[in-house]
C-alpha cells in the first residue's frame, strides 16, 4: 500500500493528526526527500509502529 493511500485512508477515518503532519512537512521541508521521510514517520506512528 503506497504511502498516499495510507493517507488518504487516514484523512476517511478523519485522522486530521497525521494529515496536518503531512502538510507541515511538505509546508516546510525544502528538500523533498526530507518531506518524505517526515510523511512516512507520521505515518508509521499513525499505524502504530
């Protein structure tokens, strides 16, 4: 499952934590990879990692 559709399901389930997480990341990291590594943290605490 791609990390898009992770969120997409968070933001159904209205999980606004993770989705303001993502935003921020990509809101404030000028190095897109960096973003993503922020993308996939909140995502990982999302699924309960």
């Amino acid at each position: 499952m791609s990390y898009i559709t992770k969120i997409t399901i968070a933001v159904e389930k209205s999980d606004i934590i993770l989705l303001l997480d993502v935003i921020e990341a990509y809101k404030w990291e000028r190095n897109i990879e960096s973003a993503t590594k922020r993308i996939r943290f909140a995502v990982e605490r999302w699924e309960g990692k």
